[in-house]
C-alpha cells in the first residue's frame, strides 16, 4: 500500500545544519522530492499617519491616525466677517465662514480653536504667515491618513498574504523612521503567526522559540522588509537508520545553489527512518518536500 507525505520540512527556511525524520513504516520503496523556492518578495507595512490638508497658509490635521481620517472635509466660505469667522461642524464636514481675502490665517485659527466640534476632529496650525488674508476655498477632504499595521501590544505586524516563514532572515528599511525596537541594516528573522501576521525575531533560535523583539513605538512612514538569504550553497545528504539513534549515508550529498527540485530515491529495504542532513556554507533556502513510497 503506498503513501505520500506532503510538506514533511514544513516549507523551512535552512539556513543551519538541519534535519527532518521521516518514518518509513512497512514502505521498502520510497521516493522523495525535495523543492528549492525562492525566497519571498519585499513586502511593506506602515504606521499609522494622521490626514491632513493645506488650505491657505493653514494646515489642518485629523486628530486620530488612521484612515478614518481621510472621510473629513473642510472649507473656507463666504458669509463672515473678519474677527469674527464663525465654524460649523455637520457629522465629519467642517465649514469656516470668513471674509475672503481679509481674515487673516491668525483670525480663522482663532476662531477654528474655539469650536469644540472642530477641534474635536481635527488640529489647526499656521503653516505659512499669521498676518496674510486667506480666500474662500471649496469642499475638500484630508487625506494621507494611514491605519497602523502595526500592534504594540502583541509586537506583530500586518502584512496581508506575505508568503514569510518562521526562521526567514530579512533586513528593514523605511521611508520615516522604524519603529521602536528595529534599526536599518539589521538582520532579523521571521515569526509566521498567520497568513497575515508575522512578528520578528533578534536571531533563528529565538525565531523557534517564538521570542518577539518588543516594539515600543509606531515609527512613521512606509517600512520594507527585505529577505537576506545571501548566496546559496547548501549540500543535502539522506540518512538511514533503523533506531534514530545510528545514522548511515545513503548515496553521496547533493549540493544546492539554486531554486528547483530534487529527488532521492531507493529500494534498500534495511531499514525504517530516514532523515535529510542540510549543511550550509552560505545563504540560506526554502525547503519543502513530498515522500511517496510502496
């Protein structure tokens, strides 16, 4: 009766001296097909950015970061008096009546700050000069406001389908600044902890062990994490063994310096266990198989 065994390195990232332990049961024939893949692509993530816009030589911010932020608007209407501007907030649109080419940018902040409703959704500074008129300036929305991918309190990231796996040495790179607890041109390794969630971790024997760095603060901007696996020289010897514990060499080690396929094969019905040794020179590779025997 025959049998396969799919993913029995379980899409391991070797980049160690490593081994798998398969059973062989009854089987006296096997075949065993090992697969190279290529390492993932960069993926991004990012911290949470508050939106914003200019009107003027005034700057206007969503109070809270995210997304949500971007669903505001605001404008400069016709109507008011200089001094005397009046704000009026209706769910998340805001509307300052000023005396176009008059109010002077101080006076619309002015009373822009004294309206609790608008403040409670969006800060007001002055980004160009005090004493210069502002004109009247049509509905418009914030925008640039970014939900974090990133979760302080579980030290994990987002990243929707990122293809990584746990051991997966990767450097970060960003367009702001990383958050607390990483810096550039650093190795890391990868905790998978789902399709779409990963965390990283200060070296391969914390990876196993699932010890996350601590992330103590967003960062700001667009990050990137970037797979290191370096050149790849890797050489796969297949073992035998009828107790675990006394290994023999099964044919001669297959080197490994690109992604692909390869397959060991035998009849030698002597023994039950048989395991992969994978000795590194350098890189590291994404290992996955399937064991078929009769």
């Amino acid at each position: 009766m025959g049998f396969i065994h799919d993913s029995v390195l379980n899409k391991r990232p070797m980049s160690a001296t490593a081994s798998t332990v398969m059973d062989l049961g009854n089987s006296s024939v096997y075949a065993l097909q090992v697969v190279v893949e290529a390492s993932p692509t960069a993926k991004t993530f990012d911290s949470a950015a508050s939106a914003s816009l200019v009107v003027g030589d005034l700057t206007f911010s969503a109070v809270s970061p995210g997304s949500e932020g971007n669903s505001i608007t605001l404008a400069l209407i016709v109507g008011g008096t200089a001094g005397a501007e009046v704000v009026s907030v209706v769910g998340n649109a805001i509307s300052v009546s000023i005396e176009s080419t008059v109010s002077t940018a101080t006076q619309v902040k002015a009373a822009y700050d004294a309206s609790a409703a608008s403040v409670a959704l969006a800060t007001v500074a002055i980004s160009g000069t005090a004493g210069n008129a502002q004109s009247a300036a049509t509905v418009a929305p914030l925008a640039g406001g970014v939900t974090s991918e990133i979760d302080l309190t579980l030290d994990t990231v987002s990243i929707p389908t990122h293809g990584m796996y746990t051991g997966l040495k990767v450097q970060a790179s960003t367009t702001g600044a990383l958050p607390t607890g990483l810096a550039v041109t650093t190795d890391y390794w990868v905790i998978k902890l789902g399709v779409s969630s990963i965390a990283l971790a200060s070296s391969l024997s914390n990876a196993d062990a699932g010890t996350k760095i601590n992330l103590t603060a967003e960062g700001t901007g667009v990050h990137t994490l970037t797979s290191t696996a370096g050149v790849l020289s890797h050489s796969l010897q297949l073992q035998k063994s009828n107790d675990i514990l006394n290994w023999t060499n099964e044919g001669s080690a297959t080197a490994i310096s690109t992604t692909g396929s390869t397959w060991f094969e035998s009849a030698d019905k002597g023994y039950r266990f048989i395991r992969l040794v994978n000795t590194v020179t350098t890189g590291q590779a994404l290992y996955s198989a399937a064991l078929v025997g009769k």
